[in-house]
C-alpha cells in the first residue's frame, strides 16, 4: 500500500508545482490515479485556448476527438497526453460546434 500512495504523492507534487507556478491557468478538475500515478485533469472553461495554455506550458500537442450529440446539441472533445516531471499528465475539454449559420 504505501507503493501506491508513494506513486500517487509524485502526482500529487506535480499538481501542487503546476499550479504554484502557473495560477494563470484555466480551472480544472483533477483526478490522480493510485495504481499509475497518472494525473487527469478536465478543463471547465468551454474552451481549447485554454487547454492550448495547459499545453504550452506542460510541452504536449492539443489533439481534436469525434465530433457527437450531448444533451442536444452537438460537442468536440480536445485532449492532450504528455509527461511532466516524471508524471503522466492527460488533460481534456469538450466545447460546443459553433454550426455556420447560411442566409
């Protein structure tokens, strides 16, 4: 068990440096994982400028999802995998497909 906690502290002290030394950074929710002491974050903001910002500073590529229906209307998810200190880190945001309006 403490092999576990000790995986997840190292996660834990990512999280805590990452937003010490970017507090510039969009809100998000994290999660870490015990077993792979991953981290996993979802941006709140609607928005892949600000998973771009998680990006840069983080040194990973914005990659687009499939396009779906959710609650009527329809969203893209944006994800990005990279390692960050000796950290797995993988963030995601969906937002919504601004259709073009035709007159």
């Amino acid at each position: 068990m403490s092999t576990n906690r000790t995986v997840q502290l190292g996660a834990a002290m990512a999280l805590v440096e990452l937003l010490k030394e970017h507090p510039e950074l969009a809100a998000a929710g994290w999660s870490l994982d015990a077993v792979t002491g991953s981290l996993n974050g979802f941006v709140h903001e609607e928005s892949v400028t600000a998973l771009e910002a998680y990006a840069e500073v983080l040194g990973a590529e914005v990659t687009p999802g499939l396009s779906y229906v959710f609650d009527g209307r329809t969203v893209s998810p944006y994800r990005l995998s990279t390692v960050w200190r000796d950290v797995p880190v993988s963030m995601a945001v969906t937002v919504p497909v601004v259709e073009a309006v035709t007159a």
